[in-house]
C-alpha cells in the first residue's frame, strides 16, 4: 500500500476515535444532567436532614392529638419496663412473681388507649390501634398478652396485678426452705444430705401435686419444681419410696395371684361334683333290686 494511502487511513480511524469519545462525554454529561434536574431523585446534600424531616409533619386533621400522643408515649415506657423485666427473669423463670407489677401497668394504658372514651372523654382506639395496616400496637400488646397467658401467670396473681396468691407465697417459702437445706448440706457426702433434707422435699413434692391438682401451677413454680427435682435426683442421687407405691403393690400382687386363686377354686369345685356322683340312696335301691332278682331266680 502506497505511503500516502497508509496516512490516509490512519487519519480516518484517528477521526472515529475521536468522535467516539466525544459522544461517550456528552451522554455522561446528559445523562449527569438529568439525574440532577430529576423531580424524583436528589442528591444528597450536607445539612439537608433538616429538610427530611418535613416529610413526618403532615396537616392537623391527620396528626393524633395531644392526649392520644401522650398515652403512645406511656405505652411505650411501659412496655420497655415490661420487657427489660422479662429477659433477667428468663432463667431461672420468674417473670410472674418479678415482672406482674410491670405487665399490669401495660394492660392499664393499652385499656385506656382500646377503650371507646378515655379518662379525658377523648378515644384513641381509631387512631393508635386502627390508624395503620399493621395495627403496631395491637400486635405489640397481643405478643406479650400471648407470652403472659402461655406462662399462666393469672394462676399465681390476684386479681388487679397486687401481689402472689398465698399458695404460691407458700410454695416460694417451702422451695427456699428446700434450696437452704440442700446448700447446707451440698458439701462433700451427699448421703446425709438425702437424710436430712428427705422430709421438708416431701413436703415440697406434696405440696406441687395439691397444687397441680386444684390447676393453680404458673411457670414460676413448675420450673422451680423441675429444677429442684433435677437436684435430688441427678445432682445428689437422692430417692425416696413414695407412699402411694405400697397400696400399687398390693394390687399388682392381687391380679398376679389371681388366676392361681381362680384355678385352684375350680379344681376344688369339681373334686367336689365328682364326689357327689355316687350318692348313698341310689346306691341302696341299686342293691335292694339286685337282691329282689335274685330272689326271683331263686
């Protein structure tokens, strides 16, 4: 190829780059361009928070009132407290007796907000419970309603969230009673222990099973109740007959001897049929009749 012809060339293909270049900047520079004239999109900015949060205020028939404002914000103290209780009293389990305090503040100021007039003669139930898709505070409240109800903790509290029920104070005197023998004792062989310690643990065992029976047992005490069966018997290898296992024995060895006594009266019934088969007086007519034929004959 000719000298003049190679330049020519060269000059074409610098010419494309060039202009290829040039469309690449001005549709980054438009394309810049609309980001920043964009309606929908701004970019962010230092200082601009401030114009952000414009966007929570909106026209008064729409904002909650003061009173409904100030209840959302009990509500919420109320239900940290609640929960800042539970999770110390996870384990041991004692959100009943540590935490019903709290949890009856709770149901308080989520009746005022449910109910259909307020102490201010003013209903918040439309605007906090009902004001969103996702009810917020109904599914907050019912979370620790459900946790409340599965821990049967009406079973350990009197009404009006005051205080424990007395059988309850009772089983809490009694396990701690049971809790001091054990630490008394815990130091080196637990044989004396297991002596020791083997009648206020009676005590204790029958008075969870009164309690299990009249269903007045909450979570408090049936994991106490575990814990300390956990101790007495894995931790310090105790036991102890249970009286009601004699009155079971008993009646396991009655049904065990029962079809021996059952067998032995129906032999003895018919050895006694078998005697009677011959009885005295058919015997004496038989031999009456047999002389009377040989008379007969004779």
């Amino acid at each position: 190829m000719p000298l003049y012809q190679q330049n020519t060339l060269l000059a074409v293909l610098l010419s494309y780059i060039y202009a290829t270049a040039s469309s690449e900047e001005a549709n980054v520079t438009l394309s810049a361009s609309a980001v920043v004239n964009s309606p929908v999109f701004k970019p962010a900015e230092v200082g601009s928070s401030a114009s952000l949060r414009l966007l929570s205020t909106f026209p008064g028939d729409l904002e909650i009132s003061d009173y409904c404002s100030e209840l959302l914000r009990i509500f919420g103290e109320r239900y940290v407290a609640y929960v800042n209780c539970l999770v110390p009293s996870a384990r041991p389990v004692k959100v009943c007796q540590n935490c019903f305090a709290s949890y009856g503040s709770l149901v308080t100021t989520y009746a005022n907000i449910s109910s259909e007039m307020g102490p201010a003669n003013e209903s918040c139930r439309d605007s906090l419970l009902r004001g969103d898709r996702l009810m917020i505070i109904y599914l907050l409240f019912n979370n620790l309603k459900d946790l409340w109800i599965k821990s049967a903790c009406d079973n350990c509290i009197v009404d009006g969230f005051q205080n424990l029920t007395d059988d309850s104070l009772y089983f809490i005197s009694t396990l701690n009673q049971t809790l001091s023998c054990f630490e008394r004792y815990q130091q080196g062989n637990h044989t004396e222990l297991c002596t020791n310690c083997k009648s206020v643990y009676r005590s204790l065992n029958e008075l969870y099973s009164s309690m299990e029976k009249n269903q007045t047992l909450c979570i408090d005490i049936e994991d106490g109740m575990n814990m300390t069966r956990r101790l007495w018997s894995k931790n310090f290898n105790c036991s102890f007959p249970r009286e009601e296992t004699v009155p079971v024995i008993a009646v396991s060895s009655f049904m065990l001897f029962l079809p021996i006594i059952f067998y032995l009266s129906s032999f003895l019934h018919s050895e006694q049929k078998k005697r009677k088969l011959i009885h005295p007086k058919r015997a004496k007519s038989y031999t009456s009749s047999l002389m009377n034929i040989q008379d007969k004959q004779s």
